[in-house]
C-alpha cells in the first residue's frame, strides 16, 4: 500500500473538515499542537493515536502544506469571529440581568449581605 492510500483513509474530509478517520480529531486541532512545537509522539499519545494514524497525518500535512494552512487559518479565523460574537453577547446580556431589580422578596437578605460587607470594608 503507497503512502497516499494510506494518507487517503487516514485523513478524511467530514462536515468539520479534515479529521483523522474513527476520531472526531480535527488536522486543525494537530495543527494547533505542532504550532505550539509538540513532539509527534506526545500528539500521539495526547489524542490516543497509533503510530500510523500520526505518521499519516504528518505525512498528509507534509503532502499538502499549503491546502492545510489556507484551511487552517479559515478555521482560526472563523473561531475569533466566533468568539467576538460570543464575549459582545455575553457583555449585552449580562448588562441587562445586572440592570434587572432584585425581586422583593430578596432585598432583606441583600440588605444583610450590604451591612457585613459594610463592617467586612471597615476592618
């Protein structure tokens, strides 16, 4: 069996992109680890990965450099936006639930937490 029928059933294209075949393990996700400079066999062992599947994998980045980066950068992209969006959601939400009154029911008990926290300040 060639390298590239091997590469071919290791890395396959899924709706998250290229993934290591029987894994939810994404090339991108390796990518992350090798920019961070790990060892292969630490990857590896990281993912649970045999031998061969790393080795097709560094063998399908190494065949296909720039294919791998140009869709790695899209999904590093796509993950700031991502996270953009999320932080100005939160934000947003959060200012309305801290803008919201306490209902009655708890303002004897937060007029207790307002006085220790008075004497705790004072010490």
């Amino acid at each position: 069996m060639s390298t590239s029928t091997i590469n071919s059933t290791i890395v396959i294209r899924t709706g998250q992109g290229l993934t290591i075949a029987g894994t939810r393990i994404t090339l991108y996700t390796i990518m992350d680890h090798l920019k961070a400079e790990w060892p292969a066999h630490l990857i590896r062992d990281w993912f649970n990965l045999s031998n061969q599947q790393i080795q097709g994998v560094l063998d399908y980045i190494h065949a296909h450099p720039k294919k791998v980066e140009d869709e790695y950068q899209q999904v590093l992209q796509k993950a700031e936006e991502t996270e953009r969006y999320w932080r100005e959601y939160n934000r947003e939400h959060f200012a309305k639930i801290a803008a919201m009154p306490y209902p009655p029911e708890q303002e004897e008990m937060r007029a207790k937490l307002r006085a220790r926290k008075m004497t705790w300040t004072e010490h």
